[in-house]
C-alpha cells in the first residue's frame, strides 16, 4: 500500500473506533437517565432499539448511494450525523429527542460503517483485504469494548460530559477526514447501471448474507443473557463476569489485529468460517455441560474469540465475491447484523423463562447447521475447481 491508501485507511479505522465508541458510551449512564427522568425499562429498551433499527433500514440504501457518488461524501455525512447526535443526547431532557439522537446515531453509522468497508475493500487488493478488515473489525471490537469504560469514567463528572467529549472527537474527525480523505473513483464504477439482482445474488452470496445473519444472531442470542445466565447457572458475581470481558476485549484484539491475516492465508476464509461455526457450536454446548467456572470461563472465551474471528472472515470473503457494488453489499452486510442484533436477544430472553439453557442449546444448533452448511460450500467450491 502506497502512503495516500494507508492514510485513508488509518481515518476508516479511527472513524469505525468512534462510531462504536458512541454505540456504547451510553450503557453505563442509562440506569441513571432512566431514575433521573423516571423512565419505564420499555422506554430505554425502545431507545436502545432505535440505533439499530435505523441502521438496518438505512444500510443498504446508503450503501447503494455511496457507490453511486464515492464515498468520501457519504463518509464525512455520517461523522457529521454522529456529532450532532451525540450533541442531542447531551442536551435532551425529554424522551423524543433521546430517541431522535438514538435515531440520528443509527443513521449515521449507517451511513459510515459499510461505507468505509466498502472503500477500504476500493482500496486494498485481495492479498491485503483480511488484514485490513482485521483491523476495521478491531476497531469496532475496541470502541464497544472501551465505550462502556470511557462513558462510566466521564459520568463522574456529568451523565451528559461523554456525550459532549464524543461530539468534540466527531467534530475533530470531521474535519480531519475532509482535508485528508482523497476520494477514489473506484467507487464510481456502475454508479448508473441498473442492478441485476439476479446476477449479483448468486448462490454464495445468499449463502455468505445468511452467515452474517446467523453469527450477528448467535452472537447476540449467547451475549445478551451471558451475565444473567452465568449469576443464575454457575453463581458468578460481578467481579467474574467482568474478568470474562475483559479478558475477551484482549483476546479478541489480539486475534483480530494480529492473529486474524495469518489464519486466512493458511486456512482460507471458508474453510476458517467452518472452524469458527465448529467450535462455536461446540462450545456452547460444554458451557451447558459444564460443572466449574473454570471450564465456563474457558468455554465462553473460544466462543467469544470464535465469533470475533468469524464475522470479519465472512465480510472478507463477501467483499472478494464481487468487484463492484462494494457498498451495496456492505450496507447489506451491516442491515442484516442489525437484524441479527434485534432478533438474538428478544430470542434468549423469551425461551430462557422457560429454561435458562434452552437458549443456548439452540445457538448451539443454529451453529453446527452453519458448519454443515459451510462443509457442502466447500465441497462445491473444490467441484468447480
């Protein structure tokens, strides 16, 4: 990569950090927004929602924009959404301007996230592509995982002081990215042409979106009762459970920034996205047969490293199916994720009333089907070969 492509991915890499930062900086004030303003749960569950719910309409029209007009202006639009969001959520004091800046949040990760995948897969060849997107993953991974501390330790001196602080870094990074991000012209490329939809979704592609749906889904679904299931289960407090995820930030970095181009220049990214589904599945199933917290802990993390390593192997593999419409598949990619995101949680909460391991016996299976399904892929591919 020559100097000018590093640089622009470095401004993708900070970007995707701070819009994730962003994502999570309001886990640790919502209990106290919630007494301060008396808000039911339902309320700041619809709120948390909305974020999601905008980027999944929002991915894949957004995708399509910025392969129509470049990327450059869709990029710096979504850092420019992210800082007047945050500043909304910094001077609301009433529920519909919450849920507007949750709103204009979504969008604005809609509109950054798959577009600056698609313009890094623009920028990087195929050789070079799984590093990169290492990296971009890693990014995503760091600013959720730091989010929740940043916000807790701002907080301290106003619930509302991490949203200012996120408004100055969007502000920043807006205007650092307009000077500096050179837009690509790749991006134009059949910016007129009508899609063939039957031609663009082939057979791997659908096989490849399904993947994206079932490990959003199945990360979510095991993720979002994991604290709840772990205090009922095995009796972990809260020291524990924040050694598992913190322990996981660390591994999931290292294997994403460091470990994760080695693993696919020796594996491939298909045959490495069965492995991930393998022990991911596998995994599951011994945290409900375990019997110490040790064997919990240690379960827990090869899922959590499984999923953190499968999600950037399968947008890799999207991104080398097509030269063109890179960010109509990425905002495809990121919709799906959010429906994954909504979908696997709603699914836990309601089948762990009726036992607290039936659901993860069912990510279980949902991943040893996608194994399967990733075997007869494979065995298809070497056919055509």
């Amino acid at each position: 990569m020559d100097r000018a492509t590093k640089r622009a991915i470095y401004i993708l890499i900070f970007g995707n950090f701070l819009i994730c930062l962003g994502i999570s900086l309001v886990i640790p004030v919502e209990p106290f927004i919630k007494k301060m303003y008396g808000y039911s749960t339902t309320q700041i569950g619809i709120m948390t929602s909305l974020y999601a719910f905008a980027q999944f309409v929002a991915s894949p029209i957004i995708g399509r924009v910025s392969d129509r007009i470049g990327r450059k202006l869709v990029i710096v639009s979504g850092l420019i959404l992210y800082m007047v969001s945050e500043i909304i959520f910094a001077l609301s004091n009433s529920l519909w301007l919450f849920d507007l800046s949750r709103v204009i949040g979504g969008l604005s990760a809609a509109m950054f996230m798959p577009t600056s995948m698609a313009m890094a897969a623009d920028l990087t060849g195929k050789k070079e592509r799984a590093k990169v997107i290492g990296w971009i993953s890693a990014a995503f991974s760091g600013g959720l995982i730091l989010g929740p501390g940043i916000g807790g330790m701002l907080a301290n001196f106003s619930i509302k002081t991490p949203f200012w602080a996120a408004a100055v870094l969007g502000f920043l990074s807006t205007i650092f990215t307009l000077i500096f991000l050179v837009d690509e012209p790749v991006a134009k490329i059949a910016a007129n042409q009508k899609i063939n939809w039957q031609q663009f979704l082939t057979p791997m592609m659908i096989i490849l979106f399904a993947m994206i749906f079932i490990s959003s889904f199945g990360l979510q679904g095991f993720e979002s009762i994991y604290s709840i299931y772990v205090n009922q289960v095995f009796k972990f407090g809260m020291g524990t459970i924040a050694l598992v995820l913190t322990l996981n930030g660390i591994i999931s970095l290292f294997f994403q920034i460091v470990m994760f181009d080695w693993l696919t220049r020796q594996l491939g990214e298909l045959r490495l996205i069965g492995i991930c589904f393998l022990l991911g599945g596998l995994c599951t199933v011994w945290i409900t047969r375990s019997h110490y917290q040790v064997e919990v802990i240690v379960a827990t993390l090869i899922v959590f490293t499984a999923f953190d390593v499968l999600r950037p192997a399968i947008t890799t593999l999207l991104t080398k199916t097509s030269q063109a419409n890179q960010g109509l598949i990425n905002g495809l990619n990121t919709s799906l994720t959010s429906v994954g995101n909504v979908i696997g949680p709603i699914m836990s909460g309601m089948l762990m009333d009726l036992n607290p391991h039936i659901p993860y016996v069912v990510v279980a299976i949902i991943l040893f089907l996608s194994f399967i399904i990733t075997l007869i892929v494979q065995q298809v591919a070497r056919t055509q070969n």
